[in-house]
C-alpha cells in the first residue's frame, strides 16, 4: 500500500499543547499508512529534536508570521510543487492559511482543526471561519464541547466535525527521570508539606489572579503546609507582573512560585503531589492528561471536556471556572488528604487515562478521518486509488 502523504501545518515547533499534540501524532502514526512532513512559520523549535529522531522532515516557510504574505505564497508554492494527499492545520492561523493556498494545490484535501472552546471570543475570528468552511474537507475536534461549540456557531460545519480526543506519549520513567522529579521537589518545597503544580502559560485564559485569589481563603495554618509552583512561559508580561506584585509582601509571599518553561516537564509531574488547571476555556487539557498518566491527583475548572478526565472525583476535584472558593475548598482537600490516599488517587487517574486516551488511539481515530476525507481516493497497493 502506498502511505498517504500528509502535510501538517503549524505555526511553530514551540513548547505548545498544540505543538505537542502534532509530534505526538506524527510518532504514532504508522508509516506504512501514513507519510507525514511538518511545515512552520517560526522558528521556535522545542519539538525539532523528536520530528528529526522520527525522520519526518521539517519545511520553514519563510516569512516573519501568520500575517506577513511571505509565509502564504511560500506554502502556495509547496503546496503547487509536491503531490500531497492532504494538508491538516494546527491552530487557527494556521487553518486560514491553508484554505488560502489550497486552491494551488492538485487536488488536495483540507482538514483543519479547532482546539478550544474560544471560537467565538473574537469577531474577526468567526466571521473568517465563517467565509472559509466551506474551503476545508474536514475539521478535527479534540473535545465534544469544542465540537458543539463550532457546530453553534458555525451551521455550515454540522456534520464534518470530527471529535479525536488527544492522546498521551507514555514510557515507564526511567532512573534519572526520577532522579530529576526528585531533585525539583527537592529545590522548590522548601518548608511546605505539599508541592503543588502548574504547567501552562502565564496568561488571561490559565488565571493566574484566580489562584491567588484562592489561596487567600485558605486559613494560615493549611496554607503553611502548601507550596505551589508554576511552570511556563509568561506570553503576558503584564499580568505576571501584576500578581508577583500582588504576592509580594502578602501572606502568600514564598508560597507561589513562577520559574519560567522548561523541557523537562516529566521531572515536575514526578516531582508534585498535585497538579492545578485554573483555565477559563479549555478543549481536553493536555497537562491533566499528563498529569493523571504519572499518577498525580489533578484539580480543574470544570470547562471544555476536562469533567470527562475526572469523572466523579476518583482521582481529583473539579471545581466552577472563575469560583475563588470553590478552589480553595478544592485545595484545602488536596492539603488534608492523607499521602497514601493521594498515591491512591493517582494511580486509579494513570490507570483511567493510559487506557483510554493513549497515541495509538489518537493515531486510529485520526486516520479513519483521513479515510472519511479521502474516500474512494485513498491510496492503495501500487499507488493506485481505492474505488470501493
């Protein structure tokens, strides 16, 4: 059977969910269906080293973003010169991009995606995708609330949404992953009994001012026993600034702590008790997949799919967005709970998720999506074409 010839379009290789979520595909899928090449626009590249150990080769459409005509015309141009049987965009710009240029192409199909439930948080946004649905084959959803959400706003989408939850690249830590989980608890405890952790952007839509109001409800003596540390990239300066401002010289001084992304995101979810999701809009979390895979207790604002992930309290707390004391309710169990229980609790979450949510799912349902597209034309023994 010749593989199908899949062009991924994103805007960068940064240390993104999205951007995971891509390579994380592109991993799984079997070569023998599937020939993936990645196309990007800037030139962040956290991700660079695992497309290259999996040989898939990475194109750079020059430019300097989604908006500059440089990035359009050079993915028209790869588009008109290689036989791709179909291009699946990441991310928003991304999928707009590609509807441009498809018309360059020879006969390739579209699959764009949507991530979030935040379609219709910006006007110009919708009123895009509006215009464009029409220009694409087929949009993969990773929650159903995504789904909804699109198929509301968006009629002309009902019925080509496709739902394809994301997955989780699991393998057994090895010694010096332990090592290195053990070493972060180590240098971010400190006086505290409970090491707490976030792992997501500093921005408007993980509400950072939600945590902290939060953790002003705790009384003093649970809250002595709590250390939380977020880790990732602070996208908006401003904020940070302004709750390290509200920190500082408060009763919470010394109990949160922001150091920044890092690659080795493996060493804090061994390293934590816990793991906190504070979102306002979500899809389906990667961090709380990742989180419940190496057996930590998750609490989440209860938005996009993640009650899906926590079920009925097993193995975390889900809490209402924006809710300061529902949180602090929700924290204050997490810091009352007995270790063993806790351990308890993350095992049955690790057991829940690497069953249902692994990367050969995410490669099979992905794949019957190409097959939905392609129809009749998807590629067989010789090259030839199906037409049954």
């Amino acid at each position: 059977m010749t593989p199908l010839r899949v062009l991924y379009l994103i805007d960068s290789l940064g240390p993104g969910g999205a951007q995971k979520q891509l390579v994380t595909l592109v991993r799984s899928l079997d070569r023998t269906l599937v020939a993936p090449e990645v196309a990007i626009y800037h030139e962040l590249s956290h991700f660079r080293p695992e497309l290259e150990a999996a040989g898939t080769p990475v194109h750079y459409l020059s430019g300097s973003g989604g908006r500059d005509p440089r990035v359009l015309i050079g993915l028209a141009r790869l588009l008109a010169r290689e036989r791709y049987d179909i291009v699946h965009s990441y991310l928003s710009t991304p999928g707009t991009l590609v509807r441009l240029a498809a018309p360059f192409s020879r006969g390739t199909r579209v699959v764009v995606s949507q991530r979030n439930v935040d379609l219709g948080r910006s006007r110009v946004r919708l009123a895009l995708e509006r215009l464009l649905c029409r220009r694409a084959d087929a949009m993969i959803a990773n929650a159903d609330a995504v789904a909804r959400e699109v198929e509301q706003l968006v009629p002309a989408w009902s019925g080509r949404v496709h739902v394809v939850p994301n997955g989780v690249d699991w393998s057994e830590p090895t010694e010096a992953e332990r090592a290195s989980g053990s070493e972060f608890r180590a240098r971010h405890l400190g006086d505290a009994e409970i090491l707490l952790g976030v792992v997501g952007r500093v921005e408007h839509q993980k509400a950072p001012h939600l945590l902290v109001d939060a953790l002003e409800l705790i009384p003093d003596p649970l809250l002595r026993r709590l250390r939380v540390v977020w880790v990732g990239p602070r996208i908006d300066a401003e904020l940070a600034n302004s709750v390290e401002s509200r920190l500082a010289g408060s009763a919470l001084d010394g109990r949160v702590g922001f150091i920044g992304e890092t690659r080795d995101t493996r060493g804090i979810y061994l390293g934590v008790d816990g793991v906190l999701l504070c979102s306002r809009w979500e899809g389906l979390p990667n961090v709380v997949l990742e989180a419940l895979a190496h057996g930590c207790p998750v609490i989440a604002t209860d938005v996009g799919d993640t009650g899906k992930l926590l079920r009925d309290g097993s193995w975390g707390w889900l809490v209402p967005p924006d809710d300061a004391r529902s949180l602090a309710e929700a924290l204050t169990k997490l810091v009352v709970t007995p270790r063993e229980e806790l351990v308890a609790m993350g095992r049955r979450g690790a057991e829940f998720v690497l069953e249902n949510y692994s990367t050969s799912r995410l490669a099979d349902r992905t794949i019957e999506v190409y097959r939905a597209v392609m129809g009749r034309d998807w590629p067989q023994a010789g090259g030839e074409r199906s037409r049954g």
